[in-house]
C-alpha cells in the first residue's frame, strides 16, 4: 500500500504538477513523496534483516540479506522461551531470548516464523541440556505438523464468563455508526432503484467483520478457558488447563484500533492471542485472579492490571 501511493505521488508530481486551481504543488507533494518513500525504504530494511533460523547441534544461525551470525551453544548461558522483546516504535512483540554468556540478548520474534511452536519445542531441548551440560542433539520429530486436540466438554462443566461489554464498546459502536450511516446516506437511492438493495450487503458485511477480531470473550472453569466472539458468532476456541504452559496479558493493536488481550500459550508452544475490547479493568483483575487460582501461569504486561 505504501510502495503504490509512493509511485503514485510520483507520477502525479511528473505528469500534473498542478492542482485544480492551476497553482504548483510540485513541493508540497513532492516533501509527501519523500516522506512515502522514507517509510517505505525502512519497511524494506525492516524486512531484509528478518533471519533465516538454521539450527544443528553445535550452534544457531541467523542469515539474513543483510547480514549472517552463528552463535555456539557452548556460548549460551540460558534460553527464554516466552517473553517480550522490546521495540520502540511500537509495543512489545512476543519472542524467545537467547542470553548469551556475555551479557547480550539475541530475540527471536515468533510473529515471523510460521513454524515458531516447533523452534520453540527444540529449543526447550537444547536448553534443557545447556542446563544440564550435556551435549545438544536434534530430534527430527518435533518439526512433524502439530494436530489440535479435540475437545469434548462434560455437560456438568460450570463456567465463569468474561465478557464486559462486547455489544456496547467503541469498536462495536464504530460498527452501528457505520452502518447507519451508509443506510442513510444511500436510502433515497434504494427507494429509487430497490434492486440496488444487495450491493449494501457487502460493505455491511465488511463493516460487521472487520471489528470482530477485537469482540473476543472468555468462559472459564475449573478444567477449560473457552473462547468466544460477540460477532463471530460460529468461532469456539477450547483450552484445557493442563495443556496451558502461560497465559500473558497484553496491550494487541490493529492498525488505529487496538484493547487489551490475552495470549494462551499451550504446552507445545502454539501461541494466539485473543483482543478483547469489551472487558473493562475489572473483569480483567477477576479473570487474572481466576487463573491464577487454578495455577495457570500468568505473566501480566498490562500496566492497568500492576
């Protein structure tokens, strides 16, 4: 998107230097240009220093376009498998922290590998025989697929719900408003030519999922953490505790829009997060507190919930 309006603006300076009104307005898109091709240059370098991962049994090894390390495992003091990295332009991601003997922290953000879980598996391994001073040795099995388990909950399961408000917040309002207004805005135009009714199918339909990723809810017992969507009516996430290594409350921004969240971090290290707009502080603090009372694991980044 940045790299098209940046071409854009360019051949817009090239081909039109003038507005409407026939005043130049080469330096003000020009300076807008600029800035789009700034950007757009910081998020090609961010993206060429993204590593390939290649681990054996003597050492790791981060390669890159813009650069290669290897780091021997006789070099690394311990591995933190979950935790934060942190960032400066934006909130802190999830990653894996080699600490290395010298005091220095190589991060390995999870967001970039599709086969995170597994690395994080091996790595586990490899840590435990760091720990334990043994040699490392690799088992080919842990890159096999993972499958899900299957869920099935006994009827006489009791659950709490966390849930707040999730028909009543600012993403859902956005939701209302929006759609409101494009039924009135075209309403003179639908009573004119009624079999243009469908074609507000589609925006709505955007409008009504597009917030969706931000309504989640919990129900929780003793034995399992639900996961439910106020819109997404026909999405069910189950956990079970005992499967359940650490959950960690979290800040989750998408794009403008963003609430507090919770990850669920599962003992073979699948990690998803789940945004939860419609829960206010004080649902919040009973869920920790309700998690933490079933000694599941919790690591809290909410300064809210301190």
């Amino acid at each position: 998107m940045v790299f098209l309006m940046a071409v854009i603006m360019t051949l817009s300076i090239v081909t039109n230097p003038y507005d409407k009104h026939g005043e130049n307005v080469e330096l003000s898109r020009g300076v807008f240009s600029i800035v789009l091709w700034i950007i757009l240059a910081i998020i090609v370098y961010q993206i060429l220093k993204i590593p390939r991962i290649t681990i054996t049994e003597n050492e790791i090894i981060f390669k890159s376009v813009l650069s290669t390390r290897s780091i021997s495992w006789k070099d690394v003091e311990t591995i933190i498998l979950t935790g934060k990295r942190p960032l400066f332009w934006r909130n802190n991601e999830e990653a894996t922290s080699l600490l290395l003997k010298t005091g220095e922290k190589v991060f390995i953000s999870v967001r970039y590998y599709k086969n995170a879980p597994q690395i994080r598996r091996l790595l586990n391994n490899i840590n435990a025989a760091i720990s334990m001073q043994k040699p490392v040795t690799i088992d080919p099995l842990i890159f096999l697929p993972l499958s899900k388990t299957k869920h099935i909950i006994p009827q006489e399961e009791v659950f709490f719900k966390y849930a707040g408000t999730p028909y009543l917040n600012v993403n859902a309002i956005i939701f209302y408003g929006a759609s409101l207004g494009l039924v009135v805005g075209t309403w003179s135009t639908i009573l004119r030519y009624p079999e243009r009714l469908p074609l507000l199918v589609i925006p709505i339909m955007v409008f009504y999922l597009a917030p969706g990723v931000l309504l989640n809810y919990f129900l929780v017992s003793d034995k399992y953490i639900v996961v439910k969507n106020a819109f997404w009516f026909w999405r069910k996430h189950i956990y079970a505790m005992d499967e359940i290594v650490e959950v960690v409350f979290e800040y989750y921004d998408r794009g403008r829009f963003g609430s507090n969240a919770l990850r669920i971090i599962t003992a073979d290290f699948r990690s998803k997060i789940y945004s939860c707009a419609g829960l206010w502080a004080k649902d919040w603090k009973k869920l920790k507190a309700h998690l933490e009372s079933r000694n599941v694991r919790v690591r809290n980044e909410l300064t809210s919930l301190v």
